[in-house]
C-alpha cells in the first residue's frame, strides 16, 4: 500500500514538471532531462565545439562509405581494356591511383556500372581510348589530397585532444594543474565550518590557555593595543603524534570565527625549484587580504628543516623556507595574520624560524596525565552508549602513556566489541579488552599449544608477576594470562602504575629490569633451563641498562656524564639509534662490560627471590594452567599480599 502511494506521488510530480514547463513557466526550476546524452541543459541548447568535431567525423566516414559503395570491385587493367573494347565502358576518368570507367546498364544508360582498375605504364592506353571513341578526362588530385590529409593528419589530432582531456579530466583536471603549479593550495575554512571548539578539546589545559589568549586578540585587539602590547606573530604548537595539536587548530579557528589557511608542508614542496616559494607568496597575500585570520601549517619539519645540514646548491626546500621566514618578517601582527604551525620534531628546526619576531610562542602539547585521560574518554565517548557500571576514571588510570588519539581509538574498539557481542551499551569489560588489543594485540583464541610450551608459558608468566609483587616500587599486577595474543605474545602480565610518574629512581630503574628477567628465572628454577621466550624481554631490560649508563650517569666510571645526546622527547628513541657515537672504543668496551655486570647481577638476585618463594610459583603456574587468566584480586590472595590500589 505504502509503494503505491509513493508510485502515484512520484507520477502526480512528473505531471507538475510537465505541465509547468509546456506553459512557458520560469520558475519550474530546471527542466528534467531523462537523456544522458541530450545537448539540452537547463531547458536550452548548450553548443560546445566538441559536437562539430564529432558532426565532423561522422561526415567524413559516411562520406568515405558511399563512396566505396558506388565502386564497383576492383578488375584487373587487361579486364578493365577488355571492357573498353567491347563497348561496355564509355566513359574513363584517370587518377594517379585508379582509372575509373563508367559502363551501360541494362536499360543501355549510361553511367550504370562503374569499373576501377589500378593503373599500369601501358602507352598505348590513350591511343586505344581514342580508337574507339571514348571520352576520357583527368581527375585533380587536390581534392582527393585534401580528404586524404584530413583523414590522416587532422583526425589522429583531433582524436588524440579529445583523449588528453579525457584523460586528464578523470585524474582530477591534472591538466589545468600544471598550468597552475605556482598557486597555494591553502583551504579556507569560514567561521562554523571547522565544527571544533574549545570544549572539544581536554588534556591540554595549558596549551588552551594560551591559544585562548591568541583568539581574544583576534575579537579585541584594542584591548592589547592600548597598552602597547603586540599578540606573537606566530606560535609553534610541540608535541607527541596523536596528542591533539592539529585539533587545538582547529578549535582556534572555530573560537575566533575568522578565517581559517590550512596547509600542510608538504603541500609547498614540488619537483620545480621555485615552486613553493612562489606558493608561500600566496598564500600570504591571501592572508593579508582576508585579515583577521589564521595561516595553519601542519608538519612545519618538512620545510623548516635546518640549513647546515643541506649540501650547498639550488634546493627546493631552502628556498621555500627562505621566502617563508622573509613572509614572517614582513607583516605586522597588528594586522591580525596570525600563524599557527605543529611539529613534533622541534630539534630539526631551523634556528632563525625559532627566533623571537618569527614564531614568537612555543607551545607544548604533551600527553595527558590521569585527569586529562579522564576528560578526554568522556569527550570522545559522549555519543556511545555506555553501561551505567563503566568506570572511565579506572579506564584512564589503566592508559597512562596513551594520548588523544589512543584513547579515541579505545573508545571505539569498545564499542565495536561490544556490537560484535550482541549488546546494546558498552561494559566495563569492552573498554579493559579494548586496552588489551590496542597494548598487546589481538587475542589469538584459535592458537594451537603443544601442553609443553603452554606450560614453559605460564611459569613464565608467574615468574614476571611474582617478582614484581615482591619487588619495592614495581607497579602492580593488573592480570596475567596465558591467551596468545598478537604476533608472537603467547602470554603477558599487565602492570598498572599507580599513579603518573615523570622521574623514576636509580633502585626503582633496576626493578624494572628485575621483574623483565623474571620469566626467565622463573624457567631457571622450575627446569634447570632457558627458552627463546624472554628474547623481548632481554632487549627491554638490555635497553634500560644501557640507558643507565650512557644517558642517566649511573656507572661507577661514568657516574655523572652523559655519552650520548638527548633523543627526541616526542618521537620516542628512534632517532638516537641512528647518532653517532661520540666516545672511544675504550669506552664502548666499559659499556658492554657494565651493561653485562648489572643485567647478570640484577638475573642472580631474581632467580633467588624465586626460589625463596618456589612454593607460591607452582600454585600460581598450576591455577593459571587451569584458568588461563588471573586477575588482580586472586593473585594478591594467592601470594598473601594485599590488593595495590591506584590513588
């Protein structure tokens, strides 16, 4: 019933449509058009040059068809001087390609029949022609040559343009592109239209603050001009990938209601030397021209990288970054252009963009501690059907270390785990296996483990756990499993800090390495023997040794020097792998020897605290064979320690 009435609705429209326009109307709107191909647009005709080519092709092959059709087949030059003398031909016209005769038809009219023939050097031809009385005439050759030239030469062209913009058109007009490679490509984003503000934004308070202060310039300027004070001309948001620094931007932009350059720096770079200089002239003039407004660069490293370190030639990137500094320098602040870049590789940055008068402000958007964890997952899950029994406070102080987007991503893989379960809300259970994923990986459930290796497993699990229960300072075990997860987890102990830590101890660094070289001495103990599966953790609990001694100064030779320098704070320690090394082969050797000594000294000290509690390792092993998962409150009952709780 419901199909009918909207068949009849969709027929009584059509019959307006129609009836409007068969009277002339002008406000029908446009006129329907159920032909593709139709040359109609918008109720007129729209003649583009394009349908004189294609009138033009589809004459000339139709001109070439009927003339092929009034030829007769080809015969041979004996036959076709057979016909003449017959009588059967009685008119000749001769071309340089074919000589052709007009023959009788049966009625005894001529024109008739046509014959051609393909000319031979015969010099009695014409003498044959004139014995017996047969008109002939010579045929120009221009006309034929012209259609010629315009079938071989002219077509293929025509052919090939209609290609090019074809082609270039379905690549995203690359064609007017080159045409236009010294335009910015900036995206101007009008008040309203970023969708982000500052409510949007948590876990980064002070970073808020003070762009705050750079969107009340932009509404009151008067109010920082009366004093003399200028707002900085440009402010350089720092920080870890994922923290959020694209989306302050953006909330700026949504804040002051101005509009909004977006660019990335990549975008300024191209094969062309003089290309992206060419683009950051542009982009500024557009800037000047719609202040007050916000010129955001993205990714500032890929061309403000340092100049001493470029080999000296005609470089792309120098140039750009030249005329980019030139750019700061060149306008005023009062204006109200204000630039806003991110970066979360500050070290590479060239020292005359960093300079006061360019980027005046540096703002460090770091990772959330356990409030701002907090504020962000009730931010991002603000349109998720949570249970009434979830706890995001437990949530963030099970994330320390994780930033916006992790967190966005938590919340989301809840949800959809939630979904993949049957259930309507999301329970505290999809958020804690949602942390576990994103942590270790996915859960293996279909792994198969011979009972051996499964057993190895799970005495391997209880010697990380036991030790960091009898360890001081060790952060709490949350749970232990031996549920493969990941690519080659076949088991993990999940540790919970009790609270955020920024500094840690010399004794609480070698307990970190102790509950590391736990599972290992826990397979000394039961078996007398070792297995490759503390082959990660060997190279976490190597890493902190050596950190200990070539970046914290905590050897007995080197007690306070620091060999190395400083990693990039925001990218981790990827960087400092691929440094120099800036101290003797000597000193290499003392480094070796003393990441050995503590590694080996920190392993005997496990294996025995093991021992000592041997009895507690084979009733937690054996209850974790059975179970396969133990939380927090059965193991601290298990060992007769009670329950850490975060503060």
């Amino acid at each position: 019933m419901k199909d009918n009435e909207d068949d009849n609705r969709l027929q009584a429209n059509k019959k307006k449509d129609d009836d409007c326009w068969n009277k002339k109307g002008k406000d029908c709107g446009p006129q329907r058009n159920d032909n593709p191909f139709s040359f109609f647009k918008g109720g007129k005709f729209k003649f583009s040059a394009w349908y004189f080519f294609i009138a033009l092709l589809i004459l000339m092959f139709l001109n070439t068809f009927l003339a092929q059709q009034r030829m007769a087949s080809t015969v041979s030059f004996s036959e076709f001087k057979q016909l003449v003398r017959d009588g059967q031909i009685t008119q000749v016209q001769l071309s340089p390609d074919f000589y052709y005769g007009r023959g009788t038809s049966a009625d005894g009219e001529s024109g008739g029949i046509t014959y051609r023939t393909v000319p031979v050097e015969d010099p009695g031809f014409i003498p044959l022609l004139d014995e017996e009385g047969i008109s002939y005439s010579a045929v120009s050759q221009r006309g034929t040559n012209m259609l010629s030239t315009l079938i071989s030469w002219i077509l293929p062209l025509v052919l090939l343009i209609f290609v090019w913009r074809l082609m270039f058109k379905r690549m995203g007009n690359m064609g007017s592109d080159v045409m236009t490679f010294g335009k910015n490509r900036s995206q101007i984003v009008a008040e309203g239209q970023t969708g982000v503000t500052f409510a949007d934004v948590a876990g980064a308070d002070e970073a808020k603050e003070e762009l705050e202060e750079v969107v009340d310039f932009l509404k009151n300027p008067r109010k920082y001009t009366v004093i003399g004070g200028k707002v900085p001309k440009g402010v350089l948001l720092v920080g870890s990938p994922g923290t959020g620094k694209t989306l302050l931007a953006r909330a700026v932009a949504g804040n002051a209601g101005v509009p909004f350059f977006r660019m990335s720096g990549a975008d300024f770079v191209e094969m062309f030397v003089g290309v992206g200089a060419a683009r950051v002239r542009d982009l500024f003039k557009q800037a000047r021209e719609k202040a007050p407004c916000i010129v955001f660069i993205d990714e500032l490293d890929a061309i403000g990288k340092s100049r001493l370190q470029v080999a000296a030639g005609n470089d792309e990137r120098e140039q750009t970054l030249n005329q980019l500094l030139v750019e700061m320098d060149g306008f005023d602040a009062t204006t109200g252009v204000i630039i806003l870049a991110a970066t979360n590789r500050p070290e590479v940055l060239d020292p005359a963009l960093l300079r006061p008068g360019r980027f005046d402000r540096q703002i460090v958007v770091d990772k959330p501690d356990l409030e701002g964890r907090e504020a962000i997952l009730k931010i991002h899950s603000k349109d998720v059907k949570l249970a009434k029994t979830v706890n995001l406070r437990e949530i963030a102080k099970a994330t320390p270390g994780f930033v916006g987007a992790d967190l966005a991503n938590v919340i989301n893989e809840a949800a959809l785990l939630a979904v993949r379960s049957g259930r309507t809300e999301v329970l505290q259970e999809d958020l804690q296996e949602a942390i576990e994923k994103a942590v270790a990986g996915l859960k293996k459930k279909n792994r198969l483990i011979n009972p051996k290796e499964r057993e190895i497993v799970a005495y391997h699990e209880t010697g990380h756990a036991l030790t960091a229960a009898f360890t001081e300072g060790a952060d709490p075990v949350q749970k232990i499993t031996i549920v493969p997860r990941g690519i080659g987890a076949l088991g993990y102990t999940m540790q919970t800090p009790v609270e955020d830590r920024y500094l840690m101890t010399e004794e609480e660094l070698l307990g970190k390495i102790d509950v590391l070289l736990g599972g290992r001495a826990a397979e000394k103990v039961k078996y007398g023997s070792i297995s490759t599966g503390a082959a990660n953790d060997l190279s976490r609990a190597t890493d902190i040794a050596r950190k200990m001694v070539t970046d914290y100064g905590m050897s007995d030779k080197f007690h306070n020097v620091a060999l190395t320098k400083q990693a990039n704070p925001f990218l981790g320690d990827t960087g400092q792998a691929m440094m120099s090394r800036e101290y003797s082969e000597d000193t290499q050797t003392y480094v070796d020897q003393e990441i050995a000594r503590i590694v080996a000294q920190r392993y005997d000290r496990v294996v025995k605290l093991l021992e000592s509690k041997q009895d507690t390792l084979e009733a937690v092993a054996q209850r974790l064979l059975e179970k396969e998962t133990l939380e927090a409150a059965e193991f601290a009952s298990m060992t007769g320690l009670k329950e850490k709780q975060a503060l």
